[in-house]
C-alpha cells in the first residue's frame, strides 16, 4: 500500500506519496579503495534537567551506538567534528569525553577508524590576543587527545583567524604543532560559509593565496601530514590542490556538494593521490549505506554502480547544506530520526530550531528519491508527528 502524507511547499499544502525504494545494502566484508570518514553527529540527552542554549547533555549510549553503525558499513568516523556541534553547542569537556568513549568503543571493532578533532575551541575568544596562546590552547587539546591514543584532525582555529596577521604567523602555529604530532595528522580548512569566523584562514582573504600558505606548511611537514580536509563548497579549488599535494599526502574531500565527482576522481598524474579524493564528509552521516554500498563498488571498479548510487544522494545534501551552511547539523540529525537512530529529534544547543518546516519537507522529499528511507512507515510517522506540531494534522 502506498504511502502518503500532507507536506507544505511553496503556495501552500499538497499530498505527497512516497516513490523510493528500499535503501541499498552493503555486502559483508566489502572493502573500499578510498579512506572514507563520516564525521558524526552527537545524540542529545531530551530528559536531562538542562538548559539546552547554556549546557550540553549527551545521550551517550545512543551516541556511540551510532558510531558502531558507521563502523558496521566500513566507514571511519571523524570525531568531535563541526557534524558533532563542535562550538555550535557541543563544549570541549565533553568532546574529550565524546572522543574517549569512542576510541573504547572502537578497541571492540576490527579495522575500524577514528581520527578526533584538535582545535583551540576552550580558549574565551574575545581574550585572546597572541598567537603563542593559540599554540598553547592546540597544544593543550592535542596533549589531551594523544593520552587516549587519538590520531589528530587539526581542525580549524578561530582564535588563530582573529589574532593572525600574515601568512607567517600560521606557519608558526602549525609548524610548532606538527613538529611534536606523534603521527601524521589531517588538517582541516573549513571555508566561512560554515563558519564565518574563519574568514581569511591561512592568512588570506584570497583562496589562491591562502592555499599556496597551506600548500607551504604542508611540504614542509610531509611526513607529519596524513591528508588534508578542505570544504570550500568549489571542486575545482579542491582539485587544483589535490594536484599539487606532496606524494602520499591525500586529499579528503569535505565538498558536500561535489563528493561523488571527487571520490571518482580524473586520474590525473602518476600520484594516485593526484587523481582521486579520500572523504571525511559531515553527509556521509546522513546517507552512510548508500555511500558504503557506492564505495564497495567503486573498489570493484563499477563507476557507474557507483555513480547511480550516490548521485541522487547529491541533491539531498545540496539541500541538507544549503545557505547558512553551518545549520547543516541540523538536517543530519533530522535524518538520523527519520531512519529510526535516535528516538527524538533534540539537538544540543536547541539546534533543530535553526531549518523550517518546508526545508524538513523538501528533505524528506529528496530522502525518499535517493532511497534513503529505511524505514518508510517510521518515516512517515515522525514526520507526521513534526507536521502536527506546527499545526497540520
């Protein structure tokens, strides 16, 4: 029987009846050709006595219930990451404690990958006024994270954006970081349509120039450097860095809007690495069976399995990551409520107010034609259950 609901849309209400099929599955013991990273969202505690703008509460076994199921569909997660609310919410006490949790849980998986975010996110950002308070505050998290046996996402400082004034003073702060990484670490460039604050970053309001910083700092730590993320949202920029990477140090895309493009790659150069991205991307959370089952076939050399598998998701994340980028969390988590991974859709910081309802229905109308419903009839259900509280029974 065919499923059917009332959405609004633009001029008003219309039926909407449900046209996807189920999700694709992965085999079992599938492996991938690229490293593929989720980064995860944290479930919120919805009956913890807190004030959800002032305080975070994590519901923790359902947290890292979720990171098992990343782990289950071959992807690595990428931990306390911006998906996780990281300054949108999501404090670094309990990121540290979100990146212990994980690495226990992980001990338990076989294969399975976890890099955690490093930044400077403790520091009172209007206090700080020299780079050396900026190394320290790195410093300090990445003490923290390599005493648990972490291996290092060197996220991006909004400390360092303020009180930076040349190119030179990021290569101080990242030279002076890498030298003391006790393995290679990913670096992280996150473009200020996720988060203002970070205009300029790498010392330049020019990303030709900025890149050219980040591409120096990296040629000068090769071996420090596993990879770099960059999400500009412009894969030619992604691109025209890849190719210009010192030999084994990846790119691992975090374009949201150009992923599947990317991963498949163009085989340029004699560098693998040149030719092709790796992934650390905040949708992977949200659409992690179709991308497992996508990457396995890629591994088998099936692009276009690949391609008619991940390219309707495309559209939905567009849509997840529309302007304000940095609201993205909020359709990731709505997603995993949809498909029955959180039995309430909360967020830390009171964040699932930051989307409208017909933002909630165009998503749900873009999951239901990538096949991303896995449970159509629950699906239906909680998004009746959203309609009704914004009046449409």
């Amino acid at each position: 029987m065919a499923l059917t609901l009332t959405l609004p849309q633009a001029g008003g209400l219309k039926p909407y009846t449900l046209r996807g099929s189920a999700p694709v599955k992965p085999a079992a013991g599938l492996k991938f050709n690229r490293i593929a990273y989720s980064a995860a969202h944290v479930v919120a505690d919805p009956l913890a006595a807190v004030d959800p703008w002032l305080a975070c509460a994590i519901d923790w076994d359902t947290t890292i219930a979720y990171r098992r199921h990343l782990w289950s569909l071959g992807l690595g997660v990428a931990e306390a990451m911006d998906t996780a609310q990281r300054g949108m919410g999501l404090d670094w006490p309990t990121s540290l404690e979100l990146v212990r949790r994980s690495l226990d849980a992980a001990k338990d998986v076989p294969g399975a990958l976890v890099a955690s975010g490093c930044g400077t996110d403790h520091l009172v950002l209007e206090n700080v006024k020299t780079v050396d308070e900026v190394i320290r505050g790195y410093e300090e998290q990445m003490a923290a994270i390599e005493k648990l046996g972490g291996k290092l996402i060197l996220m991006a400082s909004r400390a360092l954006a303020r009180v930076a004034t040349s190119p030179a003073d990021y290569e101080r702060v990242y030279d002076r970081i890498l030298s003391q990484a006790r393995q290679p670490v990913v670096l992280h460039w996150l473009g200020d349509m996720f988060d203002p604050a970070l205009a300029g970053y790498w010392g330049s309001g020019d990303v030709e120039k900025a890149m050219d910083t980040a591409l120096g700092i990296i040629n000068a730590h090769a071996g420090k450097v596993d990879g770099i993320k960059i999400s500009l949202l412009d894969k030619d920029k992604e691109i025209a860095m890849r190719r210009r990477l010192p030999a084994g140090v990846r790119m691992y895309t975090g374009d949201d809007f150009n992923y599947a493009e990317l991963i498949a790659g163009d085989g340029f150069g004699k560098e693998t690495t040149h030719g092709q991205s790796d992934a650390l991307l905040g949708i992977f959370d949200a659409i992690a069976p179709a991308a497992s089952v996508a990457l396995g076939e890629l591994a088998q050399g099936h692009i276009e399995k690949f391609h008619a598998i991940l390219g309707p998701t495309v559209p939905l994340s567009r849509h997840i990551f529309a302007a304000p980028t940095r609201f993205y969390k909020t359709g990731v988590v709505f997603m995993a409520w949809l498909n029955g991974h959180q039995s309430h859709f909360t967020m830390v910081g009171g964040q699932q107010s930051t989307r409208s309802l017909q933002h909630f229905a165009e998503l749900f109308r873009l999951a239901d034609a990538a096949n991303l419903l896995e449970q159509p009839e629950l699906a239906v259900r909680r998004m009746k259950t959203l309609l009704a509280l914004h009046g449409i029974e």
